[in-house]
C-alpha cells in the first residue's frame, strides 16, 4: 500500500484493536509540572501490553492483513519493541512470527520476545546481516514482513494513543511525542491535525541520533549513521512514509542532550513513580531544554515505553 494514512484510517484502526489493546492512563504531576513550568498531561504507553506503544501498530497490523497474507505468519527485524510486540499480537491470532534479532541484544528484550512466542532468528549486529537474514527467513517461511514503522498499518496503529489523548483532555497547546523511525510521530500527527488542528505536533531526539532533526529542516531524508545515545529506540533512520507524513505535518523537532534525557528519565522515576525507559524521556528532555518556548503550555506527552534493563540504569 503506497498511498499515505489518513485521520479515518486510524479510525478505523481504532475499531480494530481497541478491545485487544490497553487504553493507557493519563497522569499528571504537580511537582513534574513546577519544574518544567507548564501542565504536561502524560499518555503512559509505558502500562501497554509489551511495555510500550508498539502493540498497537503490530496488533492493527496483524488484523488488517487477510489471512492469504499471514497464514504462513509474520515476520520483522527487530531488537526492541516492535519485537515483543509482533510476536504477541501475532500469538494472539494463533499465527507464528519470526523475529530477527542481532546476536548482542539484551537477554532481557530476548527472553521478553520468547516469552510472547516469538520464533528468534539470531544475526550479526549490522543492518546489512539483520535485512539478508529476514529476506532468507522469509523465503523459506513465506511468513508476512511487517516493518516496525515504515508500514501504514503500523502507523494507523500508532495513531491510536494521541486519539485517546484527545478523547480525555482538551485545549491542548501542544502534543509531543520522541522520534526514531517515525511511526508514532506520524500517527500521532495525522490524529492530532484532524482532531485539533491548531495544537502543535512537536518531537524530541538525541543530539547524538539526529537524523530526524536534519532530515526534517532539509526537507531531504538523511540516514541514520553510527548513531550514539542512550535512547535506544531512537536508533532508527526515519523510513519513506513516514518522511512524508514528518515533513507535511509536524511543526518542530528539538534536539537534546545525554544528560538532559538521564535526568528527565529520573525526574520522572522520582516524582511519578513509575518507570520510563530513555526514549521516553526525550521529548520531556525537550521541555527541559527549551523553558521559554514550553513555558506555561498545556502539553501532552506519549510516554512511548519502559521496557528498561534494570541492571544497567544510567543513575
């Protein structure tokens, strides 16, 4: 499918999966908001199934393909969240789901995708080995490739996390959101620019991940190369669609430092209670770095996740 997602595909998408997936609480903090100098209003995608967003982009994906497409199973490349999440929305249909994994991720994160069902394929840690091993996979499965992001099902999926943050606040200045490959900034633009068309769609990186950044103020898509920070799901290079949807829908992306996530991660750990993990931390990262830009704004934030590991915390 080659043509954009629009508002009613996320809809649509909506009806699909909204009885397979967790509507996340919205919470707020006095303090939070007292250091930050604004109201922020925090969609907590970190208390979704798998731990994060992901399950609603692989959930619509799985049920929106016909099964001549996905009796054979489902099939991807991943390290992180699209993997736990793939394989449990496809054990969810009773379909096989095969996950490329580069030899040095976390046990954690493997063990998670397992634990889902998940068939793990193990590979060198380039994107060369991790792409050749998937299309060797496919082959001989004739399972389904769902990509993490670049892929219109997913995005619709994505989108469905800013409708349920509009759904229960109002008057929002701004709607926020971290970026890596972009499926939940453009899902979460496509639903926020229908919806409430004078909010702002803003997005947070890494300095040290900033393809995004420069792909968005040239208005050519960059790659990501030799990526470094923390945030280790924003590792991602922006794909075709989801560049499109960037550049024709969000108003800004701010970069933002190591340190700035570290203690944004911690703020939110400390003050809230609850566990984010660093992508999360990067668009209140943002806020941080830019006061006068945020300040006395009512914001909403997608906290994408929290799937951490504990035994490697950065504080």
């Amino acid at each position: 499918m080659s043509e954009l997602p629009n508002f009613d595909n996320i809809l649509s998408a909506y009806s699909r999966i909204k009885n397979q997936v967790k509507r996340t609480p919205i919470l707020s903090s006095m303090s939070v908001n007292e250091i930050l100098n604004c109201n922020v209003f925090f969609k907590c995608e970190n208390f979704q199934k798998v731990g994060a967003f992901k399950f609603r982009g692989a959930s619509n994906a799985v049920l929106s393909l016909d099964n001549s497409k996905i009796r054979n199973g489902v099939a991807t490349h991943s390290s992180g969240n699209h993997a736990q999440a793939l394989a449990l929305a496809a054990s969810m249909q009773g379909i096989p789901a095969y996950i490329v994994m580069p030899n040095n991720s976390p046990k954690v994160k493997s063990d998670a995708v397992a634990s889902y069902g998940g068939k793990i394929i193990y590979c060198e840690p380039t994107l060369q080995a991790r792409e050749l091993t998937l299309e060797n996979i496919v082959q001989q499965t004739d399972a389904f490739f769902v990509h993490p992001y670049n892929n219109f099902y997913v995005i619709c999926g994505q989108g469905t996390a800013a409708l349920e943050l509009l759904e229960e606040t109002s008057d929002l200045d701004i709607v926020m959101t971290p970026v890596g490959g972009g499926g939940l900034l453009s899902g979460t633009s496509i639903t926020v620019k229908a919806k409430s068309p004078n909010t702002l769609v803003i997005a947070g990186e890494p300095s040290g991940a900033d393809d995004a950044f420069r792909s968005f103020y040239t208005g050519q898509l960059i790659p990501s190369v030799n990526p470094k920070t923390i945030a280790d799901g924003l590792l991602t290079s922006l794909g075709s669609m989801t560049f499109q949807i960037i550049t024709q829908n969000v108003d800004r992306i701010f970069t933002v430092s190591e340190d700035s996530i570290i203690n944004a991660m911690r703020i939110i750990w400390e003050r809230m209670k609850i566990i984010i993990e660093p992508s999360s931390a990067v668009p209140v990262a943002a806020i941080m770095e830019n006061v006068d830009f945020f300040r006395n704004k009512r914001i909403g934030v997608i906290l994408s996740g929290g799937n951490v590991d504990l035994g490697k915390l950065p504080f």
